[in-house]
C-alpha cells in the first residue's frame, strides 16, 4: 500500500559554504521530489545559515531526504516537520494599478479586509503588501485579480521556527561544545 503525500517543511541549517544549496536540491532531485518553496538565510548563529525547504512527500521519503542532507559534511543539522509543528509565514508583493484603485474604492476596500498594507502608490502603480498563510495570501490575490488591476504578484517562500523553546540546533552546538571540552578535559 501506498503512503500518503502529506505537506512537509524541512529545516536544515549549515554552514555558509558556496555549492552546498546546489547538494542539498541535488537529494530532491534523485528522489523526484519537487520542492515547493525554498528560503535561505543567515540564522540567530553567526556563520550558520537555515534553509526553510517544503515539498509534499510521504513521511518515508522525506525521512531518507533528511538523513541525506545531514550527510553533508557543511550541514549541521536537518529536521523536518508538519504545519501543526512550526509557526509559519509568507510575504506577498502586489502591484496594482493606481487609476482602477483610485476609480474602484472596492478594491481599497478588499485590501482592508485582508489585512494588508499599501506601501507604495506614485501615479502608475500601487504596491500592496500581505503577510499571512498561503491561503491568506491567495485569497487576497483571487479578490484584487477579479477587478484585473493586478500587474506584478509575487510570494516569498515559507519562513518557520519550531514551537519548541529552543532551537534544536542550540541543543546540537552545547552538545557538541560539552563532547569537546570532556575530550579536552580527558587530555
């Protein structure tokens, strides 16, 4: 029987080396699992970075995926989780034209209703920005598209952090830092 895709959001952190996001999508590919949203940035650690990666997979598969990353001689640590298991965000960008908004105070209105924010209006366009869940974020989309005042749209991939209070990679270094001062110690 097979397994269920189910939508995951794999976090690995690294250190900052050129080529490694190259090998860490290279362990999708293999397995011809696409990845929905990437985002790569520094973490809270300085010279360590975190990639935010999400695809649907079965939890087999993304297991395999996780333990391949972490077999990355620049990669510290791989986790992977389930929405239920992380605070999530997006961030979307829309540009609007600004004569159909200035004549249609419905789309002001639909812009309120979602909870964004005009950032920008010169003459030629307006900027809209929404941050949210995805589903927020579309909707907000599907209502300004349906006046056909959008000209550009675009959605960041999914940043997360765990609802755990501390990073496991924190957990990780100390363990790391004890292990070597005993070694140290032992000397």
């Amino acid at each position: 029987m097979e397994q269920e895709k189910r939508f995951y959001t794999l976090i690995v952190f690294s250190e900052n080396f050129a080529g490694l996001l190259n090998q860490v999508t290279a362990v999708f590919t293999r397995r011809q699992v696409n990845i929905e949203s990437l985002n790569v940035s520094a973490s809270s650690i300085k010279g360590v970075h975190k990639y935010t990666i999400t695809c649907w997979s079965t939890e087999e598969q993304i297991q395999v995926i996780t333990k391949q990353i972490e077999k990355r001689i620049d990669v510290l640590q791989a986790h992977y989780f389930t929405d239920d298991e992380i605070f999530i965000q997006e961030v979307a960008l829309y540009k609007l034209a600004t004569p159909k908004v200035l004549e249609n105070p419905d789309i002001s209105k639909a812009v309120r209703q979602h909870g964004a924010q005009i950032v920008e209006v010169n003459p030629t366009y307006t900027v809209v920005s929404k941050k949210g869940m995805t589903d927020d974020i579309m909707s907000l989309y599907f209502a300004l598209n349906e006046y056909k005042c959008v000209l550009q749209y675009v959605r960041s991939g999914r940043i997360a952090i765990t609802k755990s209070c501390t990073e496991y990679l924190d957990e990780f270094l100390e363990e790391r830092r004890r292990a070597y001062e005993d070694l140290q110690n032992k000397e």
